[in-house]
C-alpha cells in the first residue's frame, strides 16, 4: 500500500487507511512505537499490543445488551408483502 507524505507544521505525517487502523485495534488518540531499521525501514507498533480477548468480550456484553428483533424479510412474509 502506497501512502503519500504530507506537511504538518515542521514535520511530515502520514495518514494511516481505517482498515490498517482497524486490523491493529488502534483508534485516535493512541500511541505507536516508532522503529527504523538501518535500511530505512519504519516499523510502527502499538504502544499497547492490541488484546482480542479483551475486545470480544466487550462484543460479547454488547451483543447481549441488543434485543432480538423480528427481521423485515420476516415481517413482509407475515404481511404477504413478497
């Protein structure tokens, strides 16, 4: 993936796609830790390494708190809409 550099103030930024952000369980205002390696390399990590246990039982106690509801393809079969 091509990402492009851009000025902010005195340094340069890039802007990270939400899949990549997403696929490291990063949102704004977290930090990352920057590596380069003697090949000019940058390695961004976590700060806090991204824990998918933590994060599907708070799926889990959300998915529990939203009511079952009749689906529509449901409804409109009771209704004869189809």
């Amino acid at each position: 993936m091509k990402l492009q550099l851009s000025k902010w103030g005195n340094s340069l930024a890039v802007r990270l796609p939400v899949e990549c952000t997403r696929a490291a369980g990063l949102k704004e205002g977290d930090t990352v830790e920057a590596e380069v390696s003697p090949v000019g390399e940058i390695k961004l990590t976590p700060a806090h390494p991204f824990d998918k246990a933590a994060f599907l039982e708070r799926l889990l106690k959300l998915h529990a708190k939203m009511p079952m509801t009749t689906t529509t393809v449901e409804m409109m079969r009771r209704e004869d809409r189809y």
